[in-house]
C-alpha cells in the first residue's frame, strides 16, 4: 500500500517543502569562490549557459556566463537563484524507507536488495509488464538514454515513459508527421533575421524568458511580432497585433488565417509543388473556414484574422513560433500540424531568418525525447515498432530483437493502469505526477494502490512521499553529462560538486539496480561519458544523429546541432535547407485539419474555461523552485486570474477568495482581477500541489496521437466564498 | 567611451532577474537596490525597472544632513557612506526618480551605486548582464544606438526643473527632453485594444 | 561656503561663525590648562608636543562640527536634537537614544553583529584613551606618591582621593591605557582584516579607509610598547618619541580623515525625533500611501528651493509613484511606436544592420 506513511504535515515538517533563502554562512560570509564552473541552468529548455562558484565544495553562488552564444550572461530569476537548492536543509542525504510513522533510513545495499527483490517478485506473480518506470526529460541525454535501456532490459517492462508526455509530444508528434524529423526547424539566430515573429500560445516572457531578447532584436531591425494568446503576456503587449484567441480554437484560427492567405494569393505554389505532398486536402478543408465564418468561434474580429494574414504574406521571412499554449490539448498535433501548414504553403521554411520551432519547455525536453525513454521510441529518435530499428538497437545491445520488448503505455496510460492494477510496482525518477498530471485526486489514488513504489530524488516530493523506497539521487550540479536545449544544440553539463552524505549519482544508482536485477554486464558504465560514448555510436544513422559528437567537441564549441554523423560534421543548425525534409522523398506532407473543439466545453453548469500554465519564477511541478525562498517571494501562492468584467459579473474583488469548481473537484485561491485576459476565460499556474493544484481541477483527456493532456481548457464554474 | 545604463522599461517582462541578480552582488547581500513596478497591474502587464541615473547634480545628496552621498570622479552617485548615512531619508524625499530607499532596521540609505563593485574592474552590472528582455542595456552610446530603433535620452522633466542624467531611458525617437507629468494613466497598447474587442 | 575671489578668500558666514567657536573653544581650553594645571605647576614639559596637538585637534574638530551643523540640511536635525534636549518630554528619549545608538552604537549591530562589536572596541578604547590622557595632557590631574605605597590623585589642585599602588584599583589605574590599547588593536585589526579579505572589491582598501585604521593600530602598539620597553633606556624614548609623533598626526588630522563621522553621528538622534512614529505624515499624491513626516517634507522641499531645485507637484509623489509617473511618461511617447502603419503596408523596410 502507497497511502502516505504518515501525515502530510510531519512529512513537510520532516523533507519540506522548507525555504532556503541565502548561500552558506549567508550573504555577508561569502567571499572569493574557490574555483567557478561553467555550466547550463537546470530549469527550462532554453538551457542557458550560466556560472556556478564553489567555496568549500558546495555552490554558493552564480555568475553571468557572457562567453555562451545562447544567451550571452541574460538570465532569468530561477536561474540566479538556482544555486540555493545545493546546501538545502530538505536535501535527502540517505536511503530511506517507509515505516509505520514514516521514513527512517536504511543502508543503500539493503534498499537495492529490496527494489531488485520486489520487482523480480511482482513481475513473478503479475508478469514482466506489471512494474512500469516513469522517468523525466529534466535528465542529461546520458540518464535518459540508461533510463530507456534499463527498463527494456534490467528490468524488463515494456512500460516506460517520461513527463514529456506533459509537454512536448504533440509538438514532436506533428514534427514527425510533417517533416520526418522532431527538432526545431531553425536555430534561435534565425528570429533576429526575420522579418515576422508570430507567436502562438507561448507565455515567453515567463516561460522561455531568454527568447524574449531574441524576439526584440529582430523588432529592433525593423520586424513585426503577431501574438496569440488567450491572456495579454508581457511579450503581447507591445505586439503589433494581438490575436485574444479562444482556448482551444487554435487550429480554427489557423486554418482562417492559411484561408485568407489563399486569398490574398500569399500561397508559394512553386515551393508546394517542389517540396511537399498533399495540399489539395488542405485546400478543400480551409475552404468553409473563412475569417467571417469562424469569428465568433475563435473569438476574434475577422478583421483581426485577415490583418495577420496580411502580415504574414507582405513578410518576406518569418519564424512561427509556438509553446504548450496549442499543444496541451485533446488536438494538439491538429493545432501544431495547421501551424506548419501555413509555414509550407507560403514556403516560409528552411531560410536564413525564415522557419519554424516549438519552444521546448522541459530542461532537457529536446534531447530526453530522442533517445528511448518514451514508450514508442528507442534511441537516436528510432521507432520501437520498426523491426530495422529494433534490429540495430538489439544488435548494439548484445541481445536478440526479441529481448527488447514492444511499445509500452504512455505516461497518463500508465498511472491509469496503475489505478486498475494492472500495474502494481513502479520505479520513478525526475517526475512529480501527483502535481503534474491533470485530474491529481486519480492520480493519488493510483499512487495509493501501488504494491511497490520506489523513487529515486533528491527532494522528497509531493509524489514520492508516496514511495515505499526513496533513493537519494544527483542534482544537477553533481554530475557530469549532456543536454539538448530549445534549438537542438547539444552542450554540456558540468559537474561543480559532488552528492552530499550517500547520496549518489542517478546512473550509478541505476547501474547499480540492473547489476542486482541480472543486467550487470550491459551497465558497466564508470562514468557519464561511456554512457554517452554508447549513446551516440547507437544514434549514428537514426533521425537523431550524434555519432560526430564528442564532450572535447562539445567543450570546444560550445555545443553541436544534431544531425552530426561525423566528427568532421560541423551539425546542422538550421534543418530543410533547400527544402529538403526528413521523410524518405524529401518532401514535407501537409495535413487537413478539421477543427474540433476541445474535451470538455463549457455549458451552464461549468460555463468558464479555465486555462493553467506556468509563472516565470516557479518550473514545472515545482520540486524545486517550491523550495528556493527569493523565487517564492515573487509569487508565494497560485491566484485565479480573472478579467475585470467577469470579476463584476460574479460580484468578486482582486484578492478575495474564490473557489473554482469543475466536475474532478474545487480549490480555493486569492482571485487576481487584471484587464489582461479574455473575459470568458480565467487562469491559475499549476506548480502548486494539494488544495492548491490546478490539476484538481483539469481534465483527464488526451490527444488521441500524442496522449498530451488538455490542461489548455477544461470547463469550471467560479463562485465567491462567503 | 564612458559606459552607461540604457533603460527600456517598454521592453521590460516583469520577470525580476534585475531584482534577483541585484540581491546576490556583494555588498548589499541578499536585498536589491533596483526596483521593478507595475504601472497598473489591474489594467496592464506593463513593469519598469529603475536604477539610480546618476544625476549630473543630485538632488538626493543635496539634502544629505550627513554628507554621506559622494559623487567620483566619473560621475556615479555613491550609495551613502555606512559610518556617516543617520537613515533620515531625505534623500528619498529629495530623489525625483524614487530611487532611494530607507532600510528602517538599519537606519541606512541604500541606492542602486552601478555595481561600481563590477564596473569597476571590467564587469557589466548583474542587472544589466542578466536581463531577458533587454530591457536594461550596459554600454557605450554608440553600441546602443547601432543596435536599437529606440534613441536615449538624458533629459528629464519634472514641474520646472530639468534633470540630465548619466544614465538613460530609450525612447522611440531622438526627443531631448521628456516631460513627466502628474498623470499616472498609461496609453493603451494596441494589444490592450485588441482583447477589448474581442469576441465573448 | 568660502569664495574665492579677487585673490583673496572671503569667508561666508557659516566659515566665520564657526572659526569664532573653534577659537573661542581653543581659547577656552588654553585657559583651562593654565588655570587647571596651578599655572603649568603640575603640567609636565615632557607632555608639550601631545599639549600642542591637543590644542590643534580643538580647534579643528570645532570648527568642523560648527561648520557642518551649520550646513542648512544637517541644521534641520541639529536643531531638532537641541530642541528635543530641551524638552522635558523629548530629552528621556534623546538620552536613551544617545545610550543605544552613540554609546552602546546599537544601530551597527542591527547591520551586522561583528562589525558591532568590533567598531565598539575600537571606540570605546579609542575614546577611553583619550579620556584618560587629556587631563594628564593638560595638567589637571597628576599622582604623588604617599609614602611608598600609596598615591594621592590630584585633580585641579584638589587632592580628589588616594589608593594603594598595589592594590586592586591601583592595577586599574596603571593598565587602564594598556587594557583600552588592546580593544583599539581588536577592533582596528578586525577592520584590516576584513578589508583585507575583500580587497578584490574597488575601493575598498584606499586609504581613506585603510589610513585612520593604521594610525589607531600604530598609536596602541606604539603606546603598548611604552610599559614593554622600560628596561632600556634607548628603546623607550624611541618608543615616547614613536608614540607622541603617531599621536600628534592622528589628533591633528582627526576632524577630516575617516574619524571625522564621530562629529555626524549625533545627528542620527535627530533624525529619530523626526521620524518618531507619532509624526504627522504627508500623504502621496498618487497613492495616497503615507509618505513622510509633515516636518521632513517641508525640510526637504525648503532645502530643494534654497538649492534651486522646482519639482513642483512631482515631490509630492511618494517614490513608486514617482517611478511610475517617469514609466508612464515614457510609456505615453512610445504608445504610438508599435502600432502597425496601416494594413497593407509595406514590409519591414531594410535592418539597420543589412544597410550598414
């Protein structure tokens, strides 16, 4: 049983969350570091390159890194307060195990003994498939890949995947679909060139902060920005226009404004006929989606629609840019493939100044989806289901095509099956679910009715308070390795200190699990740059190539674009040059997208569309920003952001309390009443767990191709507590 | 060329890395001298950061009954001499930029000094060198005017007096002289127009 | 403000006045020497030089003090502090406040607690030796032996009391100057070591900083090695002579070096009685948060004019408005810069870049 071992309060008492507000010693101790060491944020995809000092082997501080390309010293606030969760009194320091009144600490030979004994016994009794490991796009390139490979082998199970499920896939889905490679189509360089920037659902002022220069100096060069958006960002408010989009009609607007497009006779026919296949659907479907006739739906003025068609067409470059805005929804591969359907049908890809990207969200949420830790995939983005892929990946493991076992379950698929017993043991690292997944009640529930649950962190987090085994992993300042950031260059990760008391480097703890689970010989791995080493000979020849890339290279010029099969390749950091796509004939495929609206749309009962996302000083589920005091000064707490006239409607004030109620359950927060959203939708930031969760509220709905959740809308009714 | 502050509170996003990176420089640990306002958070998301501007004569060490704020050789405005400042707080009465402020628990002014621990040996500021957006800019005249659509300006305004400044705000053509009235209601963007006509 | 012009310099009336207080006080002094030491019977010729620098130090340090609050913004809180000693009500709070924050310098420790202590070793040992070494200076109180083991204490010509040479008080007595060299050398060697481990930072060893620290280690050293130095004759007086060359620049040049902030320091009790909590305060005008006392902001306002400084109705902004009104204004001029021209214009024109 995974009910927690005791009350959530002495659990916080215990392992936090506890605020950590100053380095060592405090401020005016801190003198002249002993040695400084460059590395990468460990926060969001934009994976700026930042500073680390050390004093006495602990990180004390941080300096702007002005010398990587990528962000040049800029840095937003998590990534200057990041060093305060090094030296954090909730650190988990020692292996520990649930008893009745809690967690005591048990020797680490011990616990492994347990976790290699419970999953051989459960997977005796209910077969291999019954353990499942859920793993995090937050890890290096080189854990992701060992996470992959130790669950298809060590452990055996065909279900393994990673919280990406919450923020890439629909992005990566579409990728594939269109272009036959999941990677930004441009390099962010490519924005300051342009002459449009046109951004859909991506808060980037609080979300990816660092691009916000890059959108500036491209206006500062004289080039337009269009936003779209349902909440008025900082970024939107200097927009030239503003397009106040109604949740989840993305794909509506888009396939309006490619109408109005064919209209103004913006469309490249030349580059449709070269370089791409199956545009005539498309042009059918647009066909009824005029600006007029889908005003109302999408909730903005046909003028409006036309006048960013306009803009478009007059561009002679653009770079489209969009963020889980359009993408966490039950049609988010629709919405990201009616995106890329403007890009083609105008031609505007593959130039200098002229293409196309997602905006990753997660740490490592480019390079942790290509190397095998995602239920369908095996590594350098190879199909799990491709018996040639299968092939090269079992002959490179030592093994027979048969060993490795099918595509698994999606992440939410598995928390589901959790909840049906179907699965009864799981092994988790680098994943929150508990705050991170929509419809959070299920997933206690699921979490309560685990036979075994081992997690391996570094904080005791919302989810693994649930574990019966807690294995105290790395930070991200503790080991060596690689990442891929937002633009698909691949740079380093250094280490500046070493695991505090027992704690120990993830991939060691993994290693040393295979070893007990039988596996020892295919993870004798001494270090991160043997599992790299293993990890880019296999990716030569896949989508993903890393086969040129080496950590001297990477060290050399800070960070290589994949595809780099060679090492005299120099990367690739602008893809479809010369219109040249992924897909065997090179060409790129169009999609007809017919709209459909969202799960659960708003009626009388529920008639408010609630929309989460995140704020700039707190990083996904909040393990540990939650835990850094400076960033939860800047916003201690989620509110309900709520349009005046909305908040008039309903008789509440800004900071009264309100409570939002959908048909999962009810929170109750501070109401935060602005002008800068739109009037039939409000917002709450989802880094909070417990009575203040988003995800309480959220749907569990899926995209029916990706399996991203629709934590874009969800239906919720607002009222005043009295 | 004399190295300055080039200030764009339009561009600004509100994220407070310029307050974040101004708490860990040394000397005033873990508070920050520049500040970050919204103009009106319940009708916009529109933030300004300001930072002392360094005034060719500076109201606030004028008032000083202790003598405490010094002015170098290059014309940055020093933060209060600790042993002299007796937390009086007319300089932040005096300051027509609201820059100063008073620590009340330590009787003591403090004032954004341009990290002149940083400049001084070759550094850019922290809130300079960190900021997203761009929206606090370190250099020469020269690099800012080369790279921006935006010109600066270090004349200011307030009732009848003129203030020039060392460091500057960018504005969106070359503008000698910037009024600031007794008018705290910003313009509406046109993003703020556009979802007012938006369709419920 | 002394103006030099013509060739000569005129002095304003802040100069004069306070040149008339530095020597009516060194006048003072000089008389209270002959009188106090039964017309120089008692005063000790070996002492001339250290008289000298005495009487130098007065006159600096009093026209400094007199000239500086004299300055009209530090004359605001100088005449509130008179004003609070004379009131019976206010004078209490004054005198705790002098113990707390002059004496006790509580207002350091509230800004970090080792510098607290050290600066009060370094004060208190600092002005204990001066306390205990003017009236020998000056003549006023001298010792004569009583026999072999007793002393008697003359101050003023006036037998004032005797105690026993070995005694506990005698002890005192003779080591005091020694026990309050060691806090000098405490405190003033936290100071130089604390600079000296942030002497990366710009400024922070120059030596208006590092100079006054110096000349207070020299002088205790220099005295500590007087007593060290008995059993030889040559050593001693080079040590006297050391210390009273090291005494004279320090007493000489304490009104304007670093030490100088000694002079400011009182000032602080007036600000508290401005800024007492029960104060009427001026309410913002954009806000209306409260902003000031009443009396502070009509200070502040009067010395801004007398400067020429006009900032109108913008003064009555308390500062985040302040910052918002500038925001706003710049804010207003670039309203119209993002704005498209119209629909269907023309693409962005040529980069500034592409064109260079």
């Amino acid at each position: 049983m995974a009910t927690l071992p005791c009350s959530a309060e002495s659990l916080i008492e215990a392992y936090g969350p506890h605020l950590n507000h100053e380095p060592p010693g405090g401020f005016a101790a801190r003198t002249a570091p002993d040695r400084t060491v460059n590395t990468h944020c460990c926060f969001c995809g934009q994976q700026c390159g930042v500073t680390l000092a050390v004093k006495d082997e602990r990180v004390v501080g941080v300096e702007p890194w002005e010398e990587f390309p990528f962000n040049q010293g800029k840095l937003c606030p998590k990534g200057i307060k990041r060093y305060l969760q090094n030296n954090h009194p909730d650190r988990l320091t020692r292996p520990l195990v649930r008893t009745g009144r809690g967690f005591a600490p048990i020797p680490w030979d011990e616990a492994l003994d347990i976790v290699a004994e419970r999953i051989r016994r459960i997977q005796l009794h209910h077969g291999r498939d019954s353990v499942a490991v859920l793993s995090g796009a937050s890890l290096t390139n080189e854990k992701a890949y060992l996470m992959g490979k130790f669950a298809r082998l060590a452990v055996g199970t065909r279900h393994i995947d990673y919280n990406g499920r919450l923020c890439m896939v629909a992005a990566g889905a579409a990728n594939l679909k269109a272009f036959g490679i999941d990677r930004a189509a441009n390099p962010w360089a490519d924005i300051v060139a342009t002459d449009l920037v046109m951004v859909l659902g991506s808060n980037v002022s609080e979300c990816s902060p660092i691009t916000t220069d890059y959108i500036w100096r491209a206006r500062d060069r004289g080039a337009r920005l269009i936003v779209v958006d349902p909440r008025l960002t900082p970024i939107a408010r200097t927009a030239d226009l503003y397009l106040p989009v109604r949740p989840g009609r993305d794909a509506a607007l888009m396939n309006a404004i490619l109408h109005a497009v064919v209209r103004l006779g913006g469309v490249d026919e030349d580059f449709i006929a070269q370089h791409t296949t199956g545009f005539e659907a498309v042009r059918e479907a647009i066909a009824d989606c005029a600006p007029e006739a889908v005003e109302r739906l999408v909730g903005i003025p046909a003028a409006r629609i036309v006048e960013a068609a306009e803009l478009w067409v007059q561009a002679p470059r653009t770079m489209l840019l969009h963020a889980r805005g359009i993408e966490h929804h039950t049609h988010g591969v629709e919405n990201v493939l009616s995106c890329i359907n403007l890009v083609l049908a105008t031609g505007k890809i593959g130039k200098p100044g002229c293409g196309y990207a997602t905006i990753t969200g997660q740490g490592n949420g480019q390079g942790a989806r290509e190397h095998g830790q995602r239920c369908n995939q095996l590594p350098g983005g190879r199909d799990i289901e491709n018996p040639a892929h299968r092939a090269h990946v079992a002959a490179a493991w030592g093994v027979t095509e048969s060993d490795i076992p099918g595509k698994g379950a999606t992440a939410p698929e598995i928390v589901e099956m959790i909840h049906r017993r179907e699965v009864r043991g799981l092994l988790s690292i680098c994943f929150n679910p508990l705050v991170s997944l929509p419809d959070a009640r299920f997933t206690q529930e699921a979490l309560e009715r685990l036979d075994f649950f081992v997690a391996i962190d570094f904080f005791l987090s919302e989810t693994a308070r649930h574990a019966d085994l807690v294995l105290p992993g790395s930070l991200h300042e503790e080991d060596d390795g690689t990442v891929t950031s937002v633009e698909g260059r691949v740079i380093r990760i250094r280490k500046a200190v070493e695991p505090p008391g027992e704690a120990r480097r993830d991939w060691e703890i993994v290693c040393e699990l295979a070893r007990r689970l039988g596996q020892g010989e295919r993870f004798d791995f001494h270090a991160p740059a043997d599992i790299f080493d293993e990890l880019r000979r296999l990716s030569r020849g896949g989508v993903a190539d890393y086969g040129g890339i080496t950590y001297e290279r990477l060290d050399r010029d800070m960070g290589v674009f994949w595809p780099c099969p060679t090492e005299d390749h120099p990367g690739t950091p602008r893809l479809f040059e010369g219109g040249r796509f992924g897909h065997p004939d090179g060409r790129a495929r169009f999609h007809a997208i017919e709209y459909r609206p969202p799960a659960e749309d708003v009626d009388d009962e529920y008639p408010i569309i609630l929309t989460t996302g995140r704020v700039v000083s707190q990083f996904l589920s909040g393990t540990q920003t939650r835990r850094i005091g400076p960033l939860v000064a800047q916003q201690p707490e989620p509110k309900v952001e709520m349009h005046p006239r909305l908040a008039a409607r309903l008789g509440i004030a800004d900071g009264e309390r309100v409570r939002v109620v959908s048909r999962r359950g009810a929170i109750e927060l501070a109401a935060h009443v602005a002008a800068t959203i739109r009037p039939d939708t409000v917002f709450i930031p989802y880094h909070w767990p417990g009575a203040q969760s988003a995800n309480r509220l959220t749907i569990r709905a899926y995209d029916p191709i990706a399996k991203i959740p629709e934590f874009k809308v969800a239906a919720v009714r607002v009222e005043r507590v009295a | 060329m004399i190295q300055e502050l080039y200030i764009d509170p339009n561009r600004c996003i509100g994220c407070r890395a310029c307050e974040q990176a101004c708490s860990e420089c040394p000397g005033h640990g873990g508070i920050p001298m520049i500040h970050l306002d919204f103009l009106d958070r319940a009708e916009s998301v529109q933030t300004a950061p300001t930072v002392c501007m360094h005034c060719e004569d500076p109201a606030c060490a004028s008032v000083c009954p202790a003598d405490a704020i010094k002015v170098d050789a290059e014309g940055v405005v020093l933060s209060a001499m600790a042993e002299r400042c007796i937390g009086c707080g007319n300089c932040v009465l005096a300051c027509p930029f609201g820059v100063p402020k008073l620590d009340p628990h330590r009787d003591l002014m403090m004032k954004c000094d341009l990290c002149y621990d940083r400049t001084a040996v070759g550094l850019r500021p922290m809130c300079a060198t960190v900021c997203p957006s761009g929206a606090i800019f370190y250099g020469t005249r020269g690099e800012v005017e080369d790279i921006r659509r935006a010109q600066p300006l270090d004349r200011f305004a307030f009732g009848a007096q003129t203030v020039r400044t060392r460091n500057h705000l960018m504005v969106p053509s070359p503008t000698d002289l910037l009024e600031v009235t007794t008018t705290l209601v910003a313009p509406r963007s046109r993003a703020e127009q556009l979802l007012e006509e938006c369709l419920c | 403000m002394a103006v030099v012009r013509g060739g000569g310099i005129r002095l304003g009336l802040t100069e004069r006045l306070a040149l008339r207080d530095a020597a009516s006080v060194t006048a003072l002094l000089a008389v209270a020497v002959w009188a106090g030491s039964g017309r120089f019977a008692f005063f000790d010729p070996a002492l001339a030089g250290y008289l000298g620098a005495t009487l130098v130090a007065a006159f600096g340090t009093t026209y400094r003090l007199s000239a500086f609050w004299r300055r009209p913004a530090s004359a605001v809180y100088a005449r509130a502090l008179a004003h609070g000693l004379r009131a019976p009500r206010q004078a209490w709070t004054v005198v705790r406040a002098a113990g707390r924050d002059l004496a006790a310098q509580r207002f350091i420790a509230r800004r970090s607690r080792a510098r607290w202590a050290a600066h009060l070793l370094l004060s208190l040992g600092t002005m204990a030796s001066v306390a205990i070494t003017v009236p020998l200076v000056c003549g006023w109180m001298h010792f004569v032996a009583d026999g072999g083991a007793i002393y008697r204490v003359i101050v003023f010509g006036l037998p004032l009391g005797r105690f026993a040479i070995a005694g506990p008080l005698g002890w005192v007595v003779f080591h005091a100057l020694a026990l309050a060299a060691v806090a000098v050398v405490a405190g003033a060697g936290y100071f130089l070591a604390l600079r000296l481990r942030t002497r990366a930072l710009p400024g922070v060893t120059s030596s208006f900083h590092v100079g006054p620290l110096v000349l207070l280690l020299a002088v205790a050293l220099s005295g500590l090695a007087l007593p060290a130095t008995r059993g030889s004759a040559t050593l001693f007086l080079l040590a006297a002579r050391l210390h009273e060359a090291l005494v004279v620049v320090l007493l000489v040049g304490l009104p304007f070096s670093k030490l100088g902030h000694v002079l400011v320091r009182p000032l602080h009790l007036g600000a508290q009685l401005v800024r007492a909590p029960g104060a009427r305060r001026t309410t913002c005008a954009g806000c209306g948060a409260a902003l000031a006392p009443v009396a502070q902001q009509a200070a502040v306002e009067r010395l801004l004019a007398a400067r020429g400084f006009r900032f109108d109705d913008h003064q009555r902004h308390c500062p985040a408005c302040r910052r918002r009104l500038v925001a706003t204004a710049q804010s207003a001029l670039l309203g119209a810069h993002f704005q498209p021209r119209t629909a269907g214009a023309r693409p962005a024109s040529p980069s500034r870049d592409q064109a260079a």
